[in-house]
C-alpha cells in the first residue's frame, strides 16, 4: 500500500505543476486548450486517487487527525505531496 501511495503523491504533484505552471499559462496566453484537458483530466483523476488512497492508507496505519490532515492538505499545495512524500511516507516503504 505505501508503494501505490508514495507513487500517487508523486504523480499528483508531478500533475499539479504541469497543470498550472505549464499548460494553463498555454491556454491562457497562447490560446492552446488540448493539453490543459489531458493534464487537467489526469490531474484530476490522480488528486481523486491520492485522496482515497490516503484515507484508506491513514486509516490502515491507525495515524491521528493531525498526519491525516497535513497529507489531506499537501494535495492542495504546490510542492505538497513532495513535502509529505518526504516528511512522512519515504522510509515507511523500506519498513514494511
């Protein structure tokens, strides 16, 4: 389970940058639409799947609110599910 977390926070931050630092500013100041569909679809997809996976994860693990909130919130945040990648799943994967 921590593997198919870890990887989901990863490409969910990969996803969130793309979206927003890549192909909206394409949409916007160069009137080209198609890959901020694809991106915002996958980006989409991906924050619904890191959101369920770590409920699931959390709730697995027995974690209280607080981790549950901060790994809830690093969805939200650019870079965020870098910072909990590191902070709080990366040497739980060698552990299991």
């Amino acid at each position: 389970m921590i593997k198919l977390f870890r990887a989901t926070a990863i490409l969910e931050g990969i996803s969130y940058l793309l979206l927003f630092a890549l192909t909206m500013p394409l949409k916007y100041w160069a009137d080209i639409t198609e890959p901020n569909k694809v991106v915002g679809y996958a980006h989409g997809f991906l924050f619904i799947a890191y959101v369920v996976i770590c409920l699931v994860f959390v709730r697995e693990r027995k974690w209280g609110l607080k981790k549950t909130f901060v790994l809830l919130m690093a969805s939200l945040l650019p870079f965020g599910t870098f910072y909990a990648d590191k902070k709080y799943l990366k040497g739980l994967d060698q552990s299991s």
